[in-house]
C-alpha cells in the first residue's frame, strides 16, 4: 500500500464536471494498493495518518507539532492505482504491481470505512475507477509518502 499524503488547505475532486468529494484544511491522501495488502495493512495507515504531526501550532510557525486530530482537519481520499507505476524500463509504465481492480475496489472501500472510524473530522472521497480531476492547495508545501 502506497499514500501520497499531502496538507492541504483544500482540496475537491471532481467527476465529469461535478464536485464528488471536499475538504478544507487537511490532508489529501492519493492510495494505491498491491498484492498482498491486508487488513492488517489498512489498520495500521488508518491509524497512523489521522495522528501524523505535520500541522503548524500556530500561523507563521514551521514546525510540525500537530495532527489531523489536533486541528480537526478533514481528509479527501483518492484511488490512484498509478502509484505502482514502474517506469524503469521503456516509455510506456507497467502497472502489473497495482492489484487487480475488484480487489483494489475492496481494499478501498474498506480503507475509507477504517479511516472514518479513526478520524474525527470529514472523510470525503472520489470515485473509485473514474477519470477524476483533483483540484488542491498544497499547504507548506508539505508532502509524504507512506508505505506498508
């Protein structure tokens, strides 16, 4: 499992024209899966990013004292199967890393459900499978990649 997390100060997703999914300060999360993601996997970055400190105590401060938790942020949630890309080879990526798409579907789904559990701020999404426009304002700029 791979999480691109980035703060944002907002972000929305839109699916042919419409807006699918909006957050304002908080963390966008691009979530690509593989074979041989669990539950156990799930669990374990569900907990994690709600509690991440890379949040300002205060404006005009650069440190990262405080989590999602802490400023009540919200969390826009985007598949993206392309974080397996591998492009080492050719010019066309190879994405024979990405688990299948019924199984993506399932560990997303189930992700999103942990991540409402966790997070006491929104929990929006995109649209699993669907050509999607993200639409962000990158906060720091700070972004991380987790994975498990």
């Amino acid at each position: 499992m791979r999480v691109v997390v980035q703060r944002v100060t907002r972000a929305e997703v839109r699916v042919d024209g419409a807006v699918v999914g909006r957050i304002g300060h908080g963390l966008l999360l691009l979530v690509g899966f593989t074979a041989g993601d669990d539950e156990a996997t799930l669990a374990w970055m569900a907990a994690k990013i709600p509690s991440l400190r890379i949040f300002r105590a205060t404006d005009g401060d650069s440190s990262f004292e405080r989590s999602l938790e802490d400023v009540n942020g919200g969390l826009l949630v985007v598949s993206q199967f392309t974080l397996y890309g591998d492009a080492r080879k050719g010019r066309r990526p190879s994405f024979i890393d990405a688990a299948p798409p019924a199984d993506a579907e399932r560990l997303y789904d189930r992700f999103v459900e942990l991540l409402r559990a966790q997070a006491s701020g929104p929990v929006e999404t995109g649209r699993f499978g669907a050509m999607m426009e993200v639409e962000l304002v990158n906060d720091g700029p700070v972004t991380l990649l987790l994975e498990r």
